[in-house]
C-alpha cells in the first residue's frame, strides 16, 4: 500500500519542491554516484506518482526521466567505448604504433613499470606483457 496517498495539502507544496531538487541533483551528479540506489529511487519515485496531485505527478516523472536518461547515457557511453577499444585493437597499425611506442618508452623511461602504465592508459583492451 501506499502510505503517501493521504499527504495533506500544506505539504503538497514541500514535497514538490523536494522533488524538484532532487531532480535536479540527479541531473547534476554522475550517474554511478547514485547507480547503487537506482532501485529503491525508482520505487519512491513510483509511489509519488500515483498520487492525485497532478503537481506531484509530475515531479516525480521528471525524477524518473532524468534516472532514465542518465542510464541511457552511461549505457551509450559503455558501447562508444567498447567500439572505440575495438578499432584501436583491429587497426592494422596499432601493432605497429605499440612497438614503437614501446621502443620509446624504453629508451626515454628506462623503466617497464611506467611503460606498463602507460600502456594501460592508451589501450587498455591490449596485453601489457610484451
């Protein structure tokens, strides 16, 4: 059951304002801040837009769209990401680049642990054992 059916109408306003807000903290922050507490948001979310109030109704739709969007961003993000790694991995001349930069490292760095860092920077889809 839904405990917040009966919100008196002195409080309509407040709870929309909170709403509003966190609306707009979710809008600002990043998505895997609050990816933890996506379930239990949605729920609450959800329960504040079964009320009658239309002005609450559409709070709590805006909160759930920016949860929605944020997700669909991340997720966009996560398969740009991937494709990316995939055509730096089949490029014919990333081997090559990887050497070279490799010989580089080495003759500048003198040092593997760095080269190996690096190379986790640049192309994290490619073995760092050479």
């Amino acid at each position: 059951s839904n405990d917040l059916l009966n919100i008196p109408e002195q409080y309509e306003r407040l709870t929309q304002t909170c709403l509003l807000c966190m609306n707009s903290f979710l809008t600002w922050v990043e998505y895997n801040h609050f990816e933890q507490y996506e379930l239990f948001l949605c729920e609450l979310f959800l329960k504040f837009f079964q009320l009658n109030s239309v002005k609450l109704r559409h709070a709590s739709f805006e909160c759930l769209l920016s949860l929605v969007n944020k997700r669909l961003a991340r997720r966009q993000l996560q398969q740009q990401q991937q494709q990316r790694n995939k055509r730096i991995a089949s490029s014919p001349s990333s081997a090559l680049n990887c050497q070279q930069e490799k010989l580089f490292l080495n003759y500048f760095l003198g040092d593997n642990t760095l080269e190996m860092f690096y190379r986790l920077l640049i192309s994290p889809t490619v073995s760092v054992l050479f």
